[in-house]
C-alpha cells in the first residue's frame, strides 16, 4: 500500500528538547512503574488482573486516549487506547499480567514490592511488560509536550492473558474487528545485549502448550506394594525418555512438520550477527556448553528457526518436605514447543501422539493447554528497518538485525489477517531476568526506550510506503 506524501520531521533541536524531558521526567515516571508493579496481576488472579486492567485503563485515559475495555466472561478484560490521529496507524501489543513469582525465597527483594537498587527496579513484570508498555506511553506524552502533535494514530492493545496463552484474544478482537486493522504493529517490547547493543526482530515463534497424563491405577497405594504396582511416575518418565536423544535433541518425528525453511535472505541476517546473544546466553546462564555442541552460526540459526521441545514441569506422588511413602496412581507433564511460520498447533499434537502410539504409550493422554501460530515480518522491511535505524540513533551503537526472536507472541492473532508488518523496538536489557526472580529493568533502560519509540512515531510518519507482509 502506498502512504501519504513524507511528513517534514522534528528538527534537531526538537529532539534535544524531546530528550530533556525525558530526562526530567524519570524520576516520576520510576515512582508511576513502581505502582503499577506492586499489582501481583498473575494468571488467574482474576482480583488483581481486574485491577490492573482498571489501572492500565485510567493511565492511557489520563495521557488523553480514547479508552475502550472489551470484556468477555472468563477472560480478563482487553483494554484499548488510542492516540493521536493521520493516516497510519501503528498497534502496539502489550500485556498487564505477569508471569508467577514462585520460588518467593529466590528473590532478593519481594517481587511485588518494586524495589530500587543499584539503578533498576526490580519487581516480577519490570521488564515483562509492564515496563516495556509504560515508555511506550510516556514517549507519546514527551513527543506532544516538547514537538507537538503526533504525527500517526498509536494504538495500545492491552491484554491480561499473554502470559497463559492469549487464549481469549481471538474471540476480544473479534467483538472490534478494526483493531486488527493497522499500518503496522510494535511486539511487546525490545532489546539489549550486555554491551547495551540493541538488537531488533520482525517477529515470535508460536508455542503449543500441553500436558502429559498417566494414570497405572485406580488410587495411591502403600510404597510397599511397589513391588506389584505399576508406578505412575515410573511409567511417564519411560515415555518422557523416548522425547530426546542423548544430547537432548527432540526426538518426535515429525514434530517441525509444515516448517517454513528460512530463505537466503534470512540465512544472511543471522549470518550477519556477532552472536553477542550467545555469549549473553552463557554468561547469564552460567553454562560453558550447548546442547548438541551448538555455537556459532548454527546455535544462532537453531535458536531462530529450530521448532523446540521444552519440558516445564513434572510431577507425581507426594512431594511435600515431610516424607509420605506412596506408590503414586497418577504422573503429570507439561511441555511446550516453539514453532515457526506454517506449523500448525494440532499438527504438533498429531506427531506426538504417533510418537507416543509408536512407542507403546498408548495409555498416556494428551491434553492441550495452548495453542498460536507463528508471525514474521521481513528483516528488510521497512517497519523493521526503521525500528533499527532509530534504535542504533538512541544506543549509538549499531543494531543487530534478527529474523525472529526465540519466544512466543500474540503477533498472528493481531496482524495475520491484514498482513500487517510487525517488529520490537525498546531496550530490555539481556540481563533483566524475565521470568525469573529478580526480574529487573535499568533506568537508563526506561529513558531509552522512551527515546526510542518517539523517534520510531516520526520516523514511521514519513515513510514514503508501508507495504503488507507478503
């Protein structure tokens, strides 16, 4: 699609006093993300999503969006603000719910009461997303005071269930079929490697979330029938073993079944990269060795293009710290597997199922939690291309390019239908512990993100054309 005439951008001296204020405002804006921060909007806290949903509400209200709450029952509520108005309009993906804080022993500090150290804030959902939405916000308010009006309308979708799955966003964006319409879309936030590089991607991975049930009897027995008794646990385990190879390869035949294989162009772009992430990988991590000897290019084309197999959890019997000697009746398994576009969720689950026929586990169940597709955009488009631009102007260091990043994001839900380009675009640092204790976000982080996601709003203005995804 071809776009309006280039708009004359802020002049240079507009963007000193942009960054200024950005400046100014840190401390305020540090105090307003530690509110948000203190909500323990967890998964099926379904009080605390309420409230953080009516917070995030009364926040895009009061930087002067239009608000929109879609609620449908069982599914915390989508909340919708707009801002600003032109031809293009730019969605930005976010979420108010966190992941779980257990273990609450592992955290320095209580995850649900934001502290300050050090230069970060460190509380559960500081980088994921609740700190990643807010500068996005804050940007737009520093853009108006300090330049004037907003070049593009920024649309804020807001959900509450990203972290379980966006099982109810389909059905919440349905009810207000415009809002999968849009020039372009913002994925949930962005990133920085160690150094402070920043890196920028046109998209996730899809995710199939399942479970694994075994049931050897009819109720628990006395441990000391295990010598007659087919043990639950014992019985998952074996067909668990069969799911990898010795160097914890997925083992499922067909499980990359449909896999789109990466074009040249692609190849190039990870080719390209200077594989500060594996590095970042190993540091954080603490690991000297990856599975299969993966390092270089291949551990980087692995990580982008390689469907997973993840176990997240296994449990059976009794595991309370006082001993109960049982013989278990039943065993449980979740798993996860990352795929790439034209994967199909039920596919996934068909493999596994033949997998588990074909090795004699015709007992164990298979039970869905989750299930989204995959969405790329280019890493020569456009959308992506100015991401980066604006993002190397901020850090001062060059951006690396991606092709997707390794985790799962609602972007199929939002743009597939209209094939609406997507990328990152902010600053979480690698280190910030998403999804672990003592998730954190710099300071210096939240400025430039905001920095960034000004200069992006511009820059996107002026493009001469925004083509669809192919």
């Amino acid at each position: 699609m071809t776009g309006p005439d280039p708009l004359p951008g802020p002049h240079e001296g507009a963007w000193a006093a942009f960054d200024a204020l950005v400046a100014e405002r840190l401390p305020q804006w540090a105090e307003e993300l530690i509110a948000y921060l203190a909500i323990p909007s967890e998964g099926g806290d379904a009080a605390s999503l309420a409230d953080a949903a009516a917070w995030t509400a009364a926040r895009l209200a009061r930087a002067g969006a239009a608000v929109e709450v879609i609620a449908l029952d069982g599914v915390p509520p989508l909340v919708v603000g707009e801002l600003g108005e032109g031809p293009r309009t730019i969605t930005a993906v976010q979420h108010y719910d966190v992941q779980p804080a257990e273990p609450f022993e592992l955290w320095t500090t209580p995850p649900y009461a934001p502290h300050v150290r050090d230069g970060r804030v460190w509380a559960r959902g500081a980088t994921d997303n609740k700190g990643e939405f807010l500068p996005r916000l804050w940007a737009l308010e520093a853009y108006r005071d300090a330049i004037g009006p907003l070049p593009c309308r920024v649309r804020f979708l807001v959900e509450g269930q990203e972290e379980t799955g966006s099982g109810g966003l389909d059905d919440l964006l349905d009810q207000a079929p415009r809002l999968r319409e849009a020039d372009a879309a913002l994925i949930e936030g962005g990133g920085l490697d160690l150094n402070g590089r920043p890196g920028v991607v046109g998209g996730g991975k899809g995710i199939v979330v399942f479970e694994l049930f075994a049931k050897t009897m009819a109720h628990d027995a006395h441990s000391s029938l295990s010598v007659l008794l087919h043990n639950a646990g014992h019985r998952l385990i074996a067909a668990l073993a069969t799911f990898w190879d010795a160097e914890g390869r997925p083992a499922i035949a067909g499980l990359d079944a449909g896999r789109r294989p990466p074009t040249p162009a692609q190849l190039d772009v990870i080719a390209a990269q200077d594989q500060q992430d594996l590095a970042d990988i190993r540091a954080d991590w603490a690991v000297e060795r990856f599975i299969g000897g993966l390092d270089g290019v291949a551990a980087m084309e692995a990580l982008t293009f390689q469907t997973t197999l993840n176990l997240q959890g296994l449990w059976a019997g009794h595991t309370e710290p006082t001993p109960k000697t049982v013989t278990p009746a039943e065993a449980h398994a979740r798993l996860d597997v990352r795929i790439v576009p034209d994967q199909r969720p039920d596919e996934v689950l068909a493999a596994v199922r033949r997998h588990l026929d074909a090795h004699g586990f015709a007992d164990v169940d298979i039970r869905k939690r989750e299930g989204e597709p995959a969405w790329w955009t280019p890493p020569d488009h456009v959308v992506v291309t100015t991401a980066a631009a604006v993002s190397t102007e901020v850090a001062g260091q060059e951006t690396t390019l991606g092709v997707s990043m390794a985790g799962t994001v609602p972007m199929a839900q939002v743009c597939a239908r209209h094939r609406v380009p997507c990328t990152t675009l902010g600053a979480g640092r690698a280190d910030c512990r998403a999804h672990a204790p003592d998730e954190n976000i710099r300071l210096d982080d939240l400025a430039a993100a905001a920095k960034m996601m000004g200069r992006f709003v511009a820059a996107f203005a002026r493009l001469p054309e925004v083509p669809r995804v192919p």
